[in-house]
C-alpha cells in the first residue's frame, strides 16, 4: 500500500507542476503503481501473506462464535442460579 501512496503523491506533484515532478517522464511517475501490482500479485503470494490474511479472518470469526457462545452459556448458568 505504500508504494500506491508514493505513487499518488507522485502523480499530484507532477499534475500541480512541482518543479522537479513536472518535468518528469510518465513512466517514473507510474513505476510506483508498476511495483505494487508485482508485489501483490507475486510475492505475496510466494510469501503466503495473501493465505494469511484469509486464515485470520476466519480465526476472528471463530473467536467471535466461542465467545458468544460461552457467553450465552454464562447467562444460562446465571438464569439457573436464580431460580433455585
């Protein structure tokens, strides 16, 4: 996601007509854009991050689900409790 700012922040200066960004090639100002779709479709697949982030969320779900449930529990016990 970096690189995608940095390449925004590029494109901006170069649009404003910044002195050193105005004069720049179209190309220099969509390398940063070039370099993140590589870095998200290559290696964040080769490193498994793409599989991570799938696994955690699936993780927080299962997370949430035993939480409600032991909290449905805790107030059963509760409701028990109080009618004896």
């Amino acid at each position: 996601m970096f690189l995608v700012w940095i390449g925004v922040t590029l494109l901006l200066l170069h649009v404003a007509g910044v002195a050193p960004f105005a004069d720049w090639k179209w190309y220099w100002l969509m390398l940063p854009f070039g370099l993140a779709l590589v870095w998200f479709e290559v290696f964040e697949r080769v490193l498994g991050l793409d599989k991570k982030k799938g696994l955690d969320d699936v993780d927080k779900a299962k997370r949430k689900r035993i939480q409600k449930s032991l909290g449905d529990h805790a107030q059963e016990a509760r409701k028990g409790r109080s009618r004896r």
